[in-house]
C-alpha cells in the first residue's frame, strides 16, 4: 500500500521537473525504495562511508564518515545500508541510506552542490516546494547542531508517512538529513532520529 501511494507521489512531483533542488524528488524516490525493502525486493549493501578512528562511537550505533565531503553521523547498528537507484540532479554529490529492518523506516543523509546563502533562502526554498507538492508542514525551526545552524521541518507527505527533514548549509553545499516511518510507528523512532541529527557534524 505504501509502495503505491508512494509511486502517486513520485510521479506528481516527477511533473515539476529540476525545481525542486533541495532534494525532496530524491527523498521520495527514496522512500519508495524504501518501501520495496520493506516488502522484501532489495538487500542491504556495505556503506561507502568510514567510521573516523579517533571518535567515540555511542554504543547501538555505527559512525560513519566521508572524508571527500567532511561530514559524518551515527546511525543505529541493527539497520542496513541501501543504494537509492535513483539520484535527483546532477548536483548530487553523495546520497547514503539507511532502513530498519522489516519496517518502513528510512535514514537518508544527502549533499548537493548548491547556491543557498542562508536559512532563510532554505527556508523559503523548501516551504514553497512542500506547499506546491500539497504536503502538510507540521512543524519548523531553526536548529544548532555541533556548532552548524541548520533549519528543521516535520512534514507529512500524505497521510500515512511522517518525515523529519534538517538542511544545513556549508562550502556551498546542502548537507540534509531525512528521517521517515509510517505516522502510528514515529513516536517509536523519535529518540533515534534525534540522536542521529544530533550526532551530525560538518568539519
């Protein structure tokens, strides 16, 4: 059912073409490949990224880090790394995803080459491509994560996926954060996706 619905989307938003550079066509065509692996159609694969030798790793987590683009995060250990088939533009640099397994939960952690100055730009940027798309803003604010001010939205596609979106802006790059489930499992995840964001950090 979420496959379906997901297909719906991706092909209204397909309509809009390049506009959307913030990478919300990536996060959906990403979320149904998620779907897929949650019904069983694709295997986990090896991260490309690196844990650094010299961080604290939380225990229940993985850290991983890439050292071309000088970010990294922590994700939980018992999830499995996906390859996304699809990447939205040109300007993607890195796209790495993460699911629980035999759930519809998603972790995609995206860095496109972009000409946004400010939280405001990203701000207005993303807020008139969710509105365009008729998704629902449930909640927005400015954040601070590791010394890097970021923007936040909680947002709902249609009415049974839940997503949290945090964009950072650095070395003229977005660096974006995407954590999903289905709405009845979120409250479930919360604690995770807040201790994946907060984990998040640009050199």
């Amino acid at each position: 059912m979420v496959e379906g619905v997901l297909s719906l989307v991706l092909r209204k938003i397909l309509l809009f073409g390049k506009r959307f550079n913030l990478g919300v066509i990536s996060v959906l065509v990403a979320l149904l490949v998620g779907s897929i692996v949650f019904t069983g159609g694709c295997t986990g694969e090896p991260s490309l990224l690196e844990p650094p030798p010299t961080e604290p790793v939380t225990p229940g987590y993985i850290r991983v880090y890439d050292y071309k683009l000088d970010y990294g995060f922590e994700y939980p250990e018992d999830w499995e790394t996906q390859t996304p088939e699809v990447v939205d533009g040109e300007d993607t640099e890195s796209v790495e995803m993460f699911t629980k397994p035999g759930t519809p939960t998603t972790l995609i952690a995206t860095v496109k080459l972009s000409n946004l100055t400010s939280l405001e730009e990203v701000k207005g940027e993303i807020k008139e491509d969710l509105n365009k798309l008729g998704m629902t803003i449930l909640e927005e604010r400015e954040i601070v994560v590791n010394d890097r001010e970021g923007y936040e939205v909680i947002y709902k596609p249609f009415a049974a996926v839940k997503i949290r979106q945090v964009i950072f802006i650095a070395k003229g790059k977005t660096y974006m954060l995407v954590c999903s489930t289905a709405e009845p499992l979120y409250d479930e995840y919360e604690e995770i996706f807040d201790h994946v964001i907060n984990s998040f950090v640009i050199e």
